[in-house]
C-alpha cells in the first residue's frame, strides 16, 4: 500500500483511540459522582450524617469520626447496600470514650460596699494574679475574695473581650453582680438615680464587643413624684400616656393593661415612684381610661386624687353625660373629678388674633426665645420677663408683649406655668389662652411630657385643659451622646489648643487668662466622669532639673485643684509632673521652650497604673498621651522663671 493512501487509515485510527478515552474518562466520572451521591444520601437516611464521602475513580472513601465502634460499623454497612464493598475505602475514626466535652468558663462577680468576690471555673491560661490585682485596685482597700477554679483547656472564643468588658463594668459599677462567659455578660446593678441609670445603660450598651451578647439590669431608686401625675390621651394620633405614675409593678401591669384594652399600641411605660395619694390609685386609673375610650376620645388627667376628664369637643352631649355620671360612681372615695366637654379651641399663635386672648412663648433650636401676646400690666411683663431669663439665660430673651388689662384672673399663673413648661423643650412653642394652654416642640429629655404634665397639673389646676404635643429626639439628649474615653481626650485637647493653660512665673498660680480654658474642660470632664486620665506637667530644660521636676508637679496637682473647685469629680484624675524629661521641642529656641512649657491630658490605659510621682526622680509611664504635640502651656519669662 502507498504511504498516501495508508494516511486516512492512520487519522482515523487515532481519532477512535481519542473518543474512546473521552468517553471512558466521561463514563468514569459520571460513575464516580454518581457514587459519591448515592453512598451520601443512603449515609444521611441511616442517621450518619456525620460520616464524609469523597471518589477517587472508583473508590469510595469513608471519613469523619464516628462516636462509637459499632455506628461505624453500621455506616460501613450502609455504604455497601449502594456500591460493592470493594470498592469501599474505609477511613474513618471513633471518638475517644474517655474523652469529655469542655467545660463551660464563667465568672460571676459581687461588688457591695464590703468588697468584691468572685467565683466561677477560668482557663489555666489565663493571667489570674494579674486579674486580681486589677481587682484589689479597684476595691480601694476592700477586701477581694478569690473562689476561682480554673481547668486545663484551651479559652474559648471571645472570652478576652467578654473579661475585658466585664472588668471595665466593674470598675464603674460599685454595687452590681457580672456574669461572664465567652459569649455573654449579664449585669445587674444599682445606680444612684434615673439620670444615672440612663447614663450607665448608654455607655455599657455602647462599649459592649459586638460579640458578646449584653444583658442589663440597672435599677435606680424610686422617684419621689409630687403631684403624683397620669395622664391618658386619645386623640387622632392614637391612645397614649403623656405622664404615667404608680407605686408597684403589679399596678403597673395593670395600669398598661387598661390602656391596651383602650387601643394603645407597643408595650408602654409607667415610672413607679413613691407618694402615691390613695392604695386604690391603679383602679382608678383604670376605670378612667375604661371610661375614656367608651367616651371614644379626649383626655383623662390625674393629679394626686384630683381627676379631670376632658372630652372631644365633637362628642355627644348624651354620650358625656352618660360617661361622666358612670365615671363618678365607679371612682374609689377619696378620688374627685372635674368633667369638661369644652367648645372647640382655634389656636392662632400670633398673640394678636381676633380669638382668645393668648401669651405666646417660642423658643429657636439656637435657644433664642421670644415672648408675643398679652398681659395685664406693666409689672407683670417685668416679671415675665426676669422669669423667663432666669429660665433660659439672660441675653437670649426678647419681649415684644402688650398689656390688656381685661384679662381674665390667674392670667399670670399661666404665664409663667406655660414659661417653666417651655424650659423642658430644646426647641418649640407654647399657647396660653383662657381655656386651653397647647405646647408642642422637641426635647432630649425622654420625660419631658410626664415633667410638663406635672408641671401644667401643679400650676393650672387638676380642672384645666392643656395639651401636649411634644418629640423626644435621641441626638438633643446630652446623657445619650456620652463620649468615648478616646473622645474626652481629645475633646480636652482640643480646648488647650484654642487657650493653653499658663501660670505665674515660677509658680502654679493659674493665669485669669487660662481661666476659660478650665470652665471648659470642667464641662467636658462632667461626661467623662468615669474615664481615667492623667493631668501631666511639663517645663522647658532651663533651670534646674529638681526645680523643673517639682514645678511641674505642683501645677499639674493645680489643674486638678481648680477642676475640683468648679464640682467635678476628680477621682479619675493624677496628677503627674515630668520636668524637662518630656520635650516636644527645640529646647535651643524660645519657640521650641514656649512649646515644651504646657499641660497635657492623657488617657490611662485598661491595666495601666498612674501614679503620683512623689520620689522626684522624673519617671513616668512610657505611653505619650493624645495631644502630646500640642503645646498646652508657654510663658515668655527668661531662666528659672521661664519653666
């Protein structure tokens, strides 16, 4: 045969040996998925789901552990009900019998006036003598009882930050219980008011790892409320409390119970507080509401056991009567109501209306207030207007009022009732006229409705009308924007770079001068109560070292004197005094010592100790704080006199 015509033979032969690997190659790999498939799912209808299949070609291996010899067994024998035993490479592991399941680590510690214990199971690897003495140093002087146990096993994921955050809440906390574990911390506490408890919750929320799940109980004690005020509205918004009291929390209950029977949406609140005027307050108050949403809009006020119901202007005259005369044979004794089904009310807000006479008070989101409307003479608008500027400042406050001497009696008490209302707001305005006092705005304080009700109810009297239409925002509440302790820093470091502190030469007398500078950081220091911080000194190199190094302490320890005198707390303040040991600049040039002569802020770091440099050899910690480049202090004097 010719070589020309042996070719097509040759090609041919090599494209069948070439279909016929691809499809060997296709072939086995369809097997060996299918077999990976079909030993998975006959795995998984057995109960092994633990048990883990892979195919090399046509074998099937087995892995994972199982938890006992004989369910290995039992998986071996399901994966030969699906491809043949041969075909089964067994690589699979039993679960050691003797070993046990890590134990749970969790710390649990008290904090009473007596001192501190804890007792719970740690990690051996962890720093345990470094943990108690963080602890005896935030006893001061308590005693510390240590019922630790601690197992040898690995620590937990996330248990550093659960410990970390536990220990900072400790240190602010000073009568709770902490319970720690890897992924959780529960506080419970004891805080010395409301405002301190809104203070605590914020910062522990905000402070808390994302990691850590945060549960917290903080009680505060009870208020002592005076008039003891509930207010219950219905109207076009829906079924709300303005003001809510009581003495227990099963009255509470109660309480809030009623008022979802009435329409109320959400869990609601009620502050139980002491000075409740009668033990059957909680039935009361709920026999009104009742009685309210039957009447099917209008307001139900209560100051101590003075009750005031106002009705829809638009209700039925039948309808009121009917709820009023129900209204006031169900009430307990000691309880007296005032019913009014009033005309409607046209708020005109100019102060110059054709309507009811009105005083018309606004107050800009600047503060600025201004005072429109009418009053009876001239004493009384010089006492408007003192009351208003001991109220919100003076400089702020303008009068364009006008006298009307017809107007009705106690004319002045709402004056002055709606001004002390309109302090609570940060923004807003308030109508007074002869029937009705309407006051609407913004606040960041969450109680401001229930203080303004308090307020209105205590001035006006249980029998008038006055409405409230006021919004809590959470970026006007200055306890809610609590700075970090990195933010208190710089905050503080901000203000010495506007006004540095200086002082007399060659002494610690502070300068007038420097004197705003402290009002400032003393309003600062007043959210960062719990931050600990470092005051620290400085000098130039001129003089002598000794001199310098005495100097510098003596005007830190200043500083902190002056803080304490404009009632800050200063526990979390030391004093320290570097000398020349610290520059920041050329000591060769004026500039460069103006610079060196300041007064620096720094933050103490979690575990870090600060202290007082009493020995006079110049150590100091070897963190440079924040604003370390920031000149805080400089005079113009020569030699000694220059530190």
């Amino acid at each position: 045969m010719r070589p020309a015509n042996a070719l097509p033979a040759v090609i041919a032969l090599v494209l069948a040996c070439i279909f016929a690997l691809l499809t060997a190659m296709v072939a086995a790999n369809v097997v060996e998925t299918q077999s990976k498939s079909d030993v998975a799912r006959a795995l998984d209808l057995n109960g092994h789901g633990w048990a883990k299949v892979e195919t090399d070609g046509l074998r099937v291996i087995l892995g994972g552990t199982a938890p006992d010899e004989a369910t290995r067994f039992r998986a071996l024998s399901a994966a030969g009900t699906v491809v043949d035993a041969a075909r089964i490479i067994d690589e699979m592991k039993v679960a050691d019998p003797n070993a046990v399941d890590p134990p749970r680590f969790s710390i649990e510690i008290l904090r009473n006036d007596q001192g501190i214990s804890l007792i719970g199971l740690i990690p051996d690897s962890l720093d345990r003598d470094k943990i108690i003495k963080t602890i005896k140093g935030l006893a001061d002087g308590a005693e510390v009882t240590d019922l630790l146990d601690a197992a040898k096993y690995p620590e937990p994921e996330g248990w550093a930050d659960a410990m970390s955050f536990g220990l900072e809440a400790l240190r602010i906390l000073p009568r709770s219980k902490i319970s720690i574990s890897a992924d959780r911390v529960h506080i419970k506490a004891i805080s010395d008011s409301n405002e301190e408890k809104r203070r605590l919750e914020t910062r522990l929320s905000r402070d808390a790892p994302a990691n850590i799940s945060l549960s917290l109980d903080i009680s505060a004690p009870r208020p002592v409320i005076t008039p003891y005020t509930l207010r219950f509205i219905i109207d076009d918004d829906g079924p709300r409390f303005d003001a809510c009291s009581t003495f227990t929390p099963e009255g509470r209950e109660k309480i809030l119970a009623a008022a979802r029977s009435a329409g109320m949406e959400g869990k609601g609140s009620c502050t139980i507080g002491l000075g409740v005027p009668s033990p059957s307050w909680d039935d009361a108050v709920s026999i009104a509401i009742a009685r309210l949403a039957e009447l099917g809009g209008g307001s139900v006020t209560f100051s101590d056991a003075d009750v005031t119901l106002v009705a829809r202007p638009d209700a039925p005259q039948s309808l009121f009567d009917k709820v009023v005369g129900e209204l006031k044979a169900d009430l307990p004794d000691a309880f007296s109501l005032h019913a009014v089904l009033p005309e409607p009310v046209v708020i005109d807000g100019t102060g110059e209306g054709e309507g009811p006479p009105e005083f018309v008070a606004t107050r800009s989101p600047e503060g600025d207030v201004r005072l429109r409307g009418r009053i009876p003479d001239e004493r009384t608008r010089i006492a408007t207007e003192s009351f208003a500027q001991a109220q919100f400042g003076s400089g702020i406050v303008r009068g364009a009022m006008r006298i009307d001497e017809d107007l009705p009696s106690g004319w002045t008490t709402r004056v002055l009732a709606s001004l002390e209302a309109l302090a609570q707001l940060s923004s807003g305005s308030v109508v007074a006229q002869p029937d009705v006092v309407d006051i609407r705005g913004v606040t960041g304080n969450p109680d401001a409705k229930a203080e303004i009700a308090r307020i209105l109810s205590e001035k006006l009297g249980s029998s008038e009308d006055f409405r409230i239409a006021v919004t809590y925002e959470e970026r006007l509440d200055p306890k809610a924007d609590i700075p970090t302790p990195e933010q208190c820093v710089s905050r503080i470091n901000k203000v010495l770079e506007v006004q540095q502190i200086t002082f007399a030469p060659s002494s610690a007398d502070i300068d007038d001068v420097a004197r705003v500078s402290i009002d400032n950081i003393a309003e600062i220091l007043k959210l960062c109560q719990d931050v600990p911080m470092e005051v620290g000194g400085h000098t130039d190199s001129q003089g002598r070292e000794v001199m310098n190094l005495a100097l510098s302490q003596a005007r830190a320890e200043a500083v902190v004197n002056a803080l304490l005198a404009r009632r800050v707390l200063t526990s979390n303040l030391t004093a320290k005094g570097y000398g020349e040991t610290r520059p920041i600049a050329d000591n060769g040039t004026e500039e460069g010592r103006n610079a060196n002569r300041r007064i620096e802020f720094r933050l103490i770091e979690p575990g870090e100790t600060a202290q007082k440099d009493d020995s006079g050899d110049g150590s100091a910690p070897a963190q440079d704080g924040a604003g370390a480049s920031d000149p805080a202090h400089s005079e113009t004097e020569s030699h000694d006199e220059q530190n």
